[in-house]
C-alpha cells in the first residue's frame, strides 16, 4: 500500500456550512449517541421512526442512515419505506448491518433490505460484512469475530455485487467501490472501549455522504475526521468515560492542520 492524501477537513467545513439534514433509523441502544455525533460535526440529525412519516422525513433529508441494531419486523419495515422515498428524491442510503451473523433475523433482514431497496453504502464490521457476503462465519453478538478472509477483496467482491460502496470498520478500515480503495488507519482501542462508536461511524458517513458526491471519499473522510478527533481524545482522556466526552469536543473543535497532519490514508 502506498500513502494517500484525501482533504477530509475540506468535506467537513461543508457539513459545517450546509447544515445537512441527516434522517436516521437506527438503533435505540446508540441514537442518543448518534444523534450528538452529528451535530457536533455541524449536521442536523432526526430520528423518526413511525410508519407513518418515515417517507415523508426522508423526503426533506440529504442522507438517510439505517442500523439494524435493535430490529423489530415493523422496523425493518419502517426503513424500507424510508429508503424508498429516498431513492425516489436521489439521496444517499447509508445500511449499517449491526450484528448481521448473530441470528436468522438478522440476516434475513439485510438481505430483504438489499434485495428491495437501492443501497448506497454498507457499512460494518468483518464479521458482518462476511455474513452479508455469503460467508458462513457468526458474529460475537454486535462485536467483530474472527474472518480468515482476505478483508480488502471481500469488501471489493461484495461492492461489486451490489453496486454500492463498502465499509469495513475495524484496527484498519476499508471503504471500496469495487475499483477505488482506501484504508484508513487512524483511530485508537479506547474506540472498542465504549458503546456506541461502530454506530457512530455509520452516522459520520452518512454525514459527508450528504455534502459529497464521490461515496467513496465522503466515507474515507467522515472516518479520517472522527478518528483523527478519536486519538486527540484519548490523550486527553483518563479512561472511557472521559474519552466519550472528550471526544465530541475533539470533534466540535477539529481543525485543518489536525486533520492534514495527522491523517493516515492509504491505497
């Protein structure tokens, strides 16, 4: 692999000047959590969820954010009418398929959403990402076990197959397109630490999907920022519960220079 430069805090100062409204579905353990990621970012997030007026939130959104993370049959539901109509209005769809590999449910429930819906970005850990591939591996719950596979091919298969972009998060994360690849290497343990931050991700994606055409870049460059802020945290942080604060912060108050110097982007 060789080093790559992508200008990631450029994609933020455009969350913070447009403001981008960001619809989530997603799951009832991290929304509070979710929620705040994107507004320190500079976004503004909503997280409607009733049958009722999923399509119509959808429809004044500029990316859409769905996590199967606490899934009920009405919920996966809910988010294939919200994915509709934001397929008709032409925004991203960002699928966090959180502890796919765990149940029959779960998996069930991807595919249905995959099959049915136009998915822009998928996003998870190998675990998930295998499962979704076909491959017959289990996920520990919602956490990461262990894949034999080589992770930057799985994710440029399933890319391929489903013509969408591919999030592998994890020590290193992937993002492809199937052709275009990039791994970031930034981000520290204290990540694995807490509850929340794989959903978080999916939020920051989503968040730089909403500002950016290129998929592949906006993922690259949400993940750049919130884990360059995620090792700028852990220096000024005592243990998990002072990182998760110390992290928005970090976030909130991200500069350019943070962000050029300490980027470790690779292809």
């Amino acid at each position: 692999m060789e080093k790559a430069k992508i200008n990631a805090f450029q994609l933020l100062e455009k969350v913070r000047t447009d403001k981008p409204v960001i619809h989530h579905l997603t799951n009832w353990v991290t929304i509070y959590d979710c929620a705040n990621v994107v507004k320190v970012f500079g976004a503004s997030p909503v997280m409607a969820h009733a049958l009722e007026e999923v399509a119509e939130m959808s429809a004044i959104a500029s990316a859409l954010v769905l996590n199967i993370g606490t899934l009920t049959v009405d919920f996966i539901q809910a988010m294939k009418i919200a994915a509709s109509s934001a397929n008709k209005k032409g925004i991203p769809v960002i699928l966090d398929v959180c502890g796919a590999g765990a149940t029959a449910l779960r998996d069930k429930s991807c595919l249905e959403i995959l099959d049915e819906c136009r998915i822009n970005i998928i996003k998870g850990n190998a675990s998930e990402i295998a499962r979704i591939s076909g491959l017959d591996v289990k996920t520990k719950g919602v956490d990461a076990n262990i894949v034999e596979s080589d992770l930057k091919e799985l994710a440029k298969e399933l890319a391929s197959k489903r013509k969408s972009i591919v999030v592998i998060t994890g020590q290193e994360d992937i993002v492809s397109d199937g052709h275009n690849d990039y791994v970031i290497k930034n981000g520290n343990a204290m990540m694995g630490d807490i509850v929340g931050t794989g959903c978080m991700a999916a939020s920051v994606i989503g968040t730089f999907a909403a500002v950016e055409r290129d998929l592949v870049l906006a993922a690259a460059s949400g993940l750049v920022c919130f884990e360059v802020a995620s090792e700028c945290a852990v220096n000024k942080s005592q243990g998990p519960g002072s990182f998760k604060e110390k992290l928005y912060d970090c976030i909130y108050f991200l500069d350019e220079k943070t962000v050029n110097n300490m980027q470790k982007v690779y292809r």
